[in-house]
C-alpha cells in the first residue's frame, strides 16, 4: 500500500508542477540550441567537464549551492572557493540550485524563497555585482507556488524530463536530459540532438560529477567527450542557459 500511495503522490506532484504557474514563451522554429548542466556543481564537473568543453570554444551553467561548498556528497567533492574565478574566467555561467540544495516539492515555498535568497547573497559576498539569472530544481518537481515567485525573479527554471524543449514550453519548468540515465548509451544521445537539428527546438543536457568512476549521478570523461563532440558535429548552437534566455528576450 506504502508504494501505491508513494506513486500516487508523485504522479500528483507531476502534474502540478507541470500544469500550474507556467511561464509560457515559443522556441524560434529553425534554429537547434544545446546547452551544457551541471547540479550541485561537484568540482570534476568543472576541472574534467569544463576542460573537455574549454577545449571546443564552449561553455556551460553550473547549478551551485553555496551551502554544500567544500563538503562531499552523493554527487562527489563538491566546488571550493577557489574554483569559482577559474568558473567565471572559462566564460561559464553560475545559476542558482538553492543555497541548501532543497528539494523542490518537499520544501515548504517561503523556506525555499529563503534558501535562494541565502544563495544571491553568498555569491554577492564573493562575486561584487553578480546575481543568478537561471535556476535548477533540486531532486524534485517545484510546487507550483514556488515556480510561480521564481518566475518574478530568474530568467528561466530548468528540471528533468528527458526531453527537448520545442515550441511552446514553460520557462518556469524547461525540461532537461539528464547523461547519467541513459547509461552511457550514445545513440540515445545521438537521436535526440538528430531531433533537435533536424525539428528544431533547445536541448538541455544535464548531469552532476565527470570522473573516471563517477557517482550514480554522473558520467565518465570518455562519454562526455563523446556527448560533446556529437553536439559540436550536429551544427547546433552551443549556449550557457542564460545566454540562450537572452536570445529569447526572457527578462528577470
């Protein structure tokens, strides 16, 4: 009974998320974007993950949490304070994943408001001028009161669900394609960035630690190259989240 009630409520957390408080904007047709996550921003993610996309030219978003900085957690050692100009010199971006990694549905509205203004003020502290400007969902859906006062504040909100954004779509809850789900399969990496160029639309690939033995949560180096090479060869833009937002004319 326990698993059924379980499976009930997270269908329900679903469909509210997806259904309420949507933000909606159209995705120009013609014209396939990638972009690069990454959550929790494990220091791999930067020194490994960010190196392979240096050497393309490219450039990702991490999605921090200043208050895991310097801890180990399930997705690996996580960033130090000295990663964070290494970040920002690599021309990446840094987005805001809640100060206290909160997850998403779980978390009361008002207390998860608090944790993101926590995080803006921990980046202010160490960055002079810079605030987020895109934002990720920890592991779970939002409740729809807590995308709807986000919405007032971040260009855009990025989630899961294994999926391109096309069309029209939900600024508030874009979806993403998470590596470490599809086991290192390239073809399924493959079809969906083929999707993309050839229909059009933004595919977000996302993902935690990059490391010769990563974590449930991550990829190796030789699939991320891998995954980063066929999206170079696709044609695709390649944007951080907040660059693709400004190309939308998506405001704060």
């Amino acid at each position: 009974m326990g698993n059924i009630v379980r499976r009930i409520r997270g269908a329900t957390a679903r469909r509210m998320a997806k259904w309420f408080a949507k933000r909606s904007w159209t995705i120009p047709a013609g014209r396939p974007v990638i972009s690069f996550t990454f959550d929790d921003f494990p220091k791999s993610a930067l020194t490994c993950g960010g190196a392979v996309l240096e050497q393309h030219g490219l450039a990702a978003t991490y999605y921090t949490s200043f208050g895991l900085m310097g801890r180990t957690i399930e997705t690996g050692l996580i960033f130090d304070q000295d990663d964070i100009p290494r970040l920002l010199q690599g021309g990446h971006e840094l987005g805001c994943h809640t100060h206290d990694h909160c997850p998403a549905w779980e978390t009361a509205t008002a207390d998860y408001m608090a944790s993101v203004q926590r995080n803006a003020t921990a980046l202010a502290a160490l960055v002079a001028g810079r605030q987020f400007e895109t934002h990720s969902y920890p592991i779970s859906y939002p409740r729809p009161a807590t995308k709807r006062r986000l919405g007032r504040i971040f260009r855009g909100c990025r989630f899961g669900g294994q999926m391109r954004n096309a069309d029209v779509v939900d600024l508030n809850c874009l979806s993403s394609f998470f590596l470490e789900q599809c086991g290192e399969n390239i073809g399924s990496v493959e079809r969906i960035i083929g999707e993309t160029v050839e229909s059009g639309g933004w595919l977000i690939f996302s993902t935690h630690d990059v490391e010769a033995a990563p974590t449930r949560y991550g990829c190796t180096p030789e699939f991320f190259e891998r995954v980063v090479a066929c999206a170079v060869r696709s044609g695709a833009e390649i944007l951080p989240m907040a660059k693709m937002m400004a190309t939308l004319g998506t405001s704060r």
